[in-house]
C-alpha cells in the first residue's frame, strides 16, 4: 500500500498547480485553458490534479485566498507591534513584498475579468478585499483615529498597490522601484525610513 504524501510534499504539489495554472491562465486566458492542460503541463493525471483542486475555479479561489492570509497575518503581526513610525514602516514594506509577490495573480485577474469576475467566490472578493485594506489602515493608524488619518493611511497602501504593480514592468531596478514607493508611502503615513531591501 502507497505512504500518504507528506504534507509538505502536498504544499509543493498544490504550489505548482498554482503556478503554472497561472502561467497557462496568463497565456492563453483563463477561458482557453482546461484542467487536462494544467495536468499535462505538470506531467500528472487528472485524477493527481483533481485530488488538490475540483475545477478552475478552485485554483482561482485559493491564489486570492493565499493573498488573503498573506495580508491576514501581517495584519496579527502588526496588532501585536507598538504604534510607532517604525512599525510603520514595516507593515508598509511587508504589504508591499506581499503586493510584489502576488502582482502576477492580480495581472492574470486584470486580464481575464470578464471571466473570473462571474466566478461564484468572486461575488464578495471585493467585500473581503475591502475588510483587509480597513485592518491595514488600522494598523498604520491609532485606534479611532481621525478621518484625515484613516485616509492618508488608505492611499499609502494604494500607492503601494498601484506603484507596486503598475509600474514593476517599466523600473530598470526593483530596488529603486521599492524604494520610491515606499518613499511615498511613509511620507503619507508619518512612518520612518523604509527598512533596507531583503
């Protein structure tokens, strides 16, 4: 009788099916390609692929779900950190590695929104979206802070978002990128300097 995997063995399974589900869905558009291409690209069964997602759609789910928990854990972390300029700092360059990591998900949700928008979890993508991005502003902020401050803390993170992504394919050198908006980002928030790169 087959061990089972090892759970990490299963990580690495799921973490592959991801990537090149997304590299396919990037391609030719999430529409045009199929789970038996997925498969072969992969080199396994249909069966091996269903064992770790059903449909399409469950790949989807769980790359915006893995952004999610992404952000959910640094939102722990940074409950936990004094409210200071430099934990500022920090959730803004945690956010923006998170943004840089994830800028490939959202460029293939960019490009196929006509079809992963009809998606049954994309219905409250936006509502679970906006739930992080108000944990994120209070965590950059004092507990009821005012509204100026609140706001200027929501467009630190959009210009981390829309820095991050919309200009990663023009900056010769990511460090300088990652150092611009970041720049931006903790002027707008009162944070300290950006830590080092790395």
């Amino acid at each position: 009788m087959t061990e089972p995997a090892e759970p990490h063995a299963r990580a690495d399974t799921r973490a592959r099916i991801q990537a090149v589900a997304l590299e396919l869905f990037a391609q030719q558009g999430y529409d045009k390609t199929s789970l038996r291409e997925i498969a072969e690209r992969l080199g396994v069964t249909k069966a091996a692929l269903y064992y770790h997602f059903r449909s399409k759609e469950d790949i989807v789910a769980s790359l915006v779900a893995d952004y999610f928990t992404q952000i959910d854990d640094m939102v722990a972390w940074g409950k936990t950190q004094p409210r200071t300029a430099a934990t500022r700092a920090q959730v803004l360059d945690r956010y923006y590695r998170i943004v840089a990591e994830g800028s490939s998900v959202f460029r293939m949700l960019q490009h196929n929104q006509a079809s992963v928008n009809s998606l049954a979890h994309a219905k409250n993508r936006s509502d679970l979206f906006r739930e992080r991005m108000d944990a994120l502003v209070g965590v950059l902020t004092e507990p009821d802070a005012p509204l100026p401050s609140q706001i200027r803390a929501g467009v630190a993170l959009a210009s981390v978002s829309f820095g991050c992504m919309f200009f990663a394919d023009r900056a010769d050198d990511p460090a300088q990128l990652r150092e611009v908006v970041l720049d931006i980002a903790c002027g707008l928030t009162g944070a300290s300097e950006p830590p080092p790169a790395g």
